[in-house]
C-alpha cells in the first residue's frame, strides 16, 4: 500500500523544490500546478468544458489564463464555475496516479491542499514554511509580480500558521540544508511507520 504524504504551503515557500527532495529520495510525485497546466494545454481534457463556458478563454486549442483572468475579475461568480469545472478534473488525475504509483510514498504537490479540501484523501501533511521575509524576498526577487499582486495572492489562500498547525509535518525550507534534513526527519518517520 502506498502512503500518500499531501505536500502544502504558500507562494514562494520552497515547496517545488521539497517535491524535488522527496523524489530524489524515491518517492513518486504528483504536481497539481503541473496537472492544471496539462489540462489546460492542447487536448487537454479542461478545454472544451472551458472553451463552452467561456469561449474567450480559449486560443489556438488551449486555454489562456490571461482570458481567464479577465473573465474573472469582469465577473468574481466566474471563478466558481472554473473551479467547478477544473476541480474535479484535478481530482480524478490525482486518482489515477495514486492507483497507478507503486512507490512506498506518493507526494501530492498541492498548493491549496487544505483549501480544497484534498487533506482528506491523504495519510498524512506536510507543510513547508519559512518567514513572511524570506518569502516575500523570494517571490519579489522573480521578477514576474509587484507586491501588491503577491499580497493578493496571499489574501486568497489560507494563512501559513494555520497551514503548519493542521500539519502532521512542517519543513523548513530557510535553506536546502534545513529542507534536506526536514525532508529525511519525514521519510524516516513515515517508513518507519509502513
């Protein structure tokens, strides 16, 4: 049976990088940013259901966030009809590669994790965490948002103290070494348990 670890946070906290660690180490990996980009690609199976709800969205055979956007702040009840679409989309992928995953311990990258609930259809959490300073240095020093569009970003999700307190795991991602180390504490601690 696989273990399967939900893997959370906020903007700018090191959680890509984590996912990396984890699947350096052996465990298989599921990016829900990664899945949304694929099924808004070409062919991908969010385009149509978009494309019908919001024909704008849509160019050359793939969504465009940019339209996507647009059609959310020209009306915020949009949004909830994209998550309505795209949610479930996201949920049946992340099904099929926890059936399909033979490894001792599946991550599952999710961004929202506790937001949308997904916590539930895991065996346990892990949230990575590092000052509002360091996060805001890192999300800043990109170069792609102002500060203003990141303290949106971070009005929408769930406040990372509360992250850390629903978490069986928190990793400081201050460094890749105290990442690293965090990152061996959890595996060990899970492989111990299997």
């Amino acid at each position: 049976m696989t273990f399967r670890l939900g893997l959370t946070g906020s903007i700018g906290m090191g959680k890509s990088t984590t996912a990396e660690m984890f699947a350096r180490e052996g465990c298989a990996v599921w990016d829900a940013d990664a899945t949304v980009h694929r099924l808004y690609g070409p062919g991908g199976a969010a385009v149509a259901p978009l494309a019908s709800a919001f024909p704008a969205a849509v160019v050359d055979g793939a969504v465009d966030r940019a339209a996507l956007r647009a059609a959310i702040n020209a009306d915020p009840a949009a949004l909830g009809r994209i998550e309505a679409i795209v949610h479930p989309l996201v949920q049946a992928d992340r099904a099929d590669f926890a059936r399909q995953t033979s490894a001792d311990i599946a991550v599952f990258d999710i961004p929202l994790l506790f937001e949308t609930g997904a916590e539930a259809e895991m065996d346990a959490v892990a949230c990575v965490r590092v000052s509002r300073e360091t996060q805001a240095d890192r999300v800043l020093a990109r170069g792609t948002m102002t500060r203003d569009q990141f303290e949106v970003i971070l009005a929408k999700q769930m406040p990372i103290d509360d992250k850390v307190a629903r978490a069986e795991y928190v990793i400081d991602t201050t460094t890749l070494e105290s990442a690293a180390r965090d990152v061996h504490s959890v595996l060990n601690d899970i492989r111990s348990r299997l």
